[in-house]
C-alpha cells in the first residue's frame, strides 16, 4: 500500500485532504515519517482524478485529441500534483503515479470521477472541459438579461441557486482581525526644521472617516455596490489593499489597518470548494454554479466595461438578502483577498497604524488576443 505524505504533494486540496484525513506514517515516495494518505485509498483517488477534471479539458491530455497523455500531467514542469523532486527512487515515485493512472477512468455518474468523456452507440461523446472555465449555461443568461430586464426581477433565480451553498460558503471572520485599506493620495505635506534647514516633505496620511466606506451620496458603481450604496472594501493584506486602488508610479498612497469589533459572517467566493463537491461527477457538476459566481466576481474589468458589474452587483444584494455580512473574494492584481463588507459598523480603525507609502513601479500582465491575419476572422 503506497502512502504518501503532506510534504510530497503540491495542491492545497490534497494538503488540505491529508490534513483532514492523513494518519502518521513513512511516505512511500521520499521515505520520511511525517502525515501521510494512503494513495490507493478512494477519497485520496477521486480528489485527484478531480483536480485533473478542474484544471484541464480533455484534450489537455487525451492522446487521440493532441495531448501527451494522461499519465504526462504528473511528471515535468506542470505537474500540479505531486513532488517529484521529493522522490528518494524514480521507482518510487512511478509507484505512486501508477496507484492513480492505473485506476479506473470511467466511472458511474454518482459513483467516482470520469477522466475521459468516452463513447455512446459507437459515437465520441463531447470531450470534458476543465471545471474551473466551464461556467454554468444558467447563470450565465441571468448576466445577460440584465441588459433588458431589472435587476430586482432576478434575484429570486440567484438566491436559488446560493441557497445550495449557504452552509458551505459561509465563512466566520473573528473579532480583532486586521484587514487593510488604501486610499490615492494625503491628507497634508509638511517640511520638518533640522537644525535650521528644511527637510524633505513629510506626508501625512489619510486616517478614520477619510479612508473609510465613503458616505452613501458619493458612492459610485462598483463591483459589488451599486451607485449610492456604500460598502467597505478591503483587503487582507497591505499589498493587495495598495493594488486594488490602482496607483500609478510616482503615486503616494495612504494605508489604514481596519480591526473587526466582533466576528462577522460572510461569503466565501475566494476558494474553489473542491473539497466539498470532489467525490463523484456528479458532485463536480453541482461545483459548477458557485465555481461560475466566483469567477465572476473574481473577473478583472476595465472601467469602461463597467456595465458588467451588474452581474456581481446581483450576486451581492442576493447574498446581503441571506443574511450575510459581506463577501470575500480573490484579488486579480494580488496576492491576498478582497473583503467586502456591507457594514462598517462592525469595525474600527487603527489610526495610529496609518501609514504613508510611495509607489515606484507597477507591473502588468498580458496575453495576446490580435488574429494572426484577417483570414481568421469569421464572416
């Protein structure tokens, strides 16, 4: 029975799983005592076999459809699974590769996960597409008849469909945790006296009302408010709260620490929740609507597609209407999380942790979406 330990897998779902599950033991794969899984085991089997369904399509790795395999995900630079590098023995490692590729890869719908979409009557079945960009049809046309129909004629539609994760999404924030928010700009500039000579300017930061959730009036539309609405975004650590701002170099940026004043319930649309829904195919087609509200809110938008707010901006008032206190969602220009909260009420802030910071660089991000020649534009 090969095991294999906290240590020696990459994804955080399968940390998480040995963390949950794992018992103590010598790691098959590099030969340590530590945590350990046992690899054959059924749980540990169709979580991997589900990070494959939710990191890539089918003809990512199928080898009649152009991939190099299935057997090929865990080995080389993009294997998200297992640590190679880790492995006292090529053996060792093979060992345990084969304890998951040499498993079945059809299965019943409500019994275990599916790698390949196969056949039915002699005909090749729709190949699977990567859960995590497969967004639900459903959801999807509730964005689009926002164009034509009052938002407040759909909420019923969104608030069904959170009903299913009401207890699964709901996450605690307890009292005291610091979360952070920035402003462009000061408050003031001074020159200090040094022994009769000037000094270079001393900036002083925004602080309490002047950084907070701005009054209703002055609300603009943003991804989860709407214009006259006033909530207070956050972030979980300073550098995601100075990105989300969007500075420019040269900017100067004000930074206050904001602390819960008690524990506050919100909704979780940061993590994937694999966790939850990784045992069968069908549990990964009930992953799919809550995957799909995450990725949209999560969407970078530039502001003159601001219109495309209005889908998150549903999503929000449905969520407030359950009961929660607010959303955490991942940034798009950091490493940390976007919290949301409805109600300043429930924090204060640290002004004597106001800080001042300058910014000197900025750094993006592209993919290049121009058509290789006009023959590829469809008429």
């Amino acid at each position: 029975m090969p095991n294999i330990c906290i240590d020696c897998v990459k994804d955080h779902h399968l940390k998480d799983l040995i963390r949950k599950e794992g018992a103590s033991g010598e790691c098959s794969v590099c030969g340590e005592n530590g945590q350990v899984i046992d690899a054959e085991g059924h749980r540990f089997f169709q979580l991997t076999k589900a990070l494959v369904r939710y990191y890539f399509s089918e003809w990512d790795y199928n080898h009649h459809w152009g991939g190099d395999g299935y057997e090929s995900l865990f080995y080389g630079k993009d294997n998200r699974f297992f640590d190679e590098s880790r492995a006292k023995s090529d053996e060792a490692y093979e060992d345990v590769v084969l304890s998951i590729t040499d498993g079945p890869v059809y299965e019943d719908y409500d019994k275990g996960i599916s790698i390949f979409a196969g056949y039915t009557d002699g005909e090749q079945n729709m190949l699977l597409k990567a859960v995590s960009t497969d967004l639900d049809h459903h959801i999807l046309n509730i964005s689009e008849r926002l164009k034509n129909e009052n938002h407040f004629n759909l909420e019923g539609d969104i608030i069904e469909i959170l009903e299913e994760y009401r207890d699964t999404a709901s996450l605690v924030l307890k009292e005291n945790m610091a979360l952070y928010r920035a402003r462009v700009g000061f408050k003031d500039k001074k020159r200090v006296l040094f022994k009769g000579f000037e000094t270079e300017f001393h900036y002083i930061p925004y602080k309490g009302s002047e950084i907070g959730a701005p009054p209703p009036y002055m609300a603009t539309s943003g991804r989860v408010n709407r214009a006259g609405v006033s909530f207070l975004y956050c972030a979980t650590e300073k550098y995601t709260a100075i990105s989300e701002v969007r500075p420019h170099p040269g900017d100067r940026v004000s930074l206050a620490k904001i602390l819960l004043t008690r524990d506050v319930k919100i909704f979780d649309l940061s993590s994937t929740m694999l966790l939850s829904f990784f045992d069968t195919d069908k549990m990964l087609d009930k992953l799919k609507p809550i995957n799909t509200l995450g990725v949209l809110i999560n969407e970078a938008i530039p502001p003159s597609e601001r219109i495309r707010y209005s889908i998150t901006q549903l999503i929000a008032d449905c969520i407030r209407q359950l009961g929660f206190e607010g959303i955490v969602f991942n940034s798009t220009v950091g490493n940390g999380k976007n919290i949301v909260l409805f109600d300043q009420s429930a924090t204060s802030q640290d002004e004597s942790s106001a800080e001042m910071v300058s910014v000197k660089s900025v750094k993006y991000k592209y993919r290049n979406e121009s058509l290789v020649n006009d023959d590829d534009i469809y008429h």
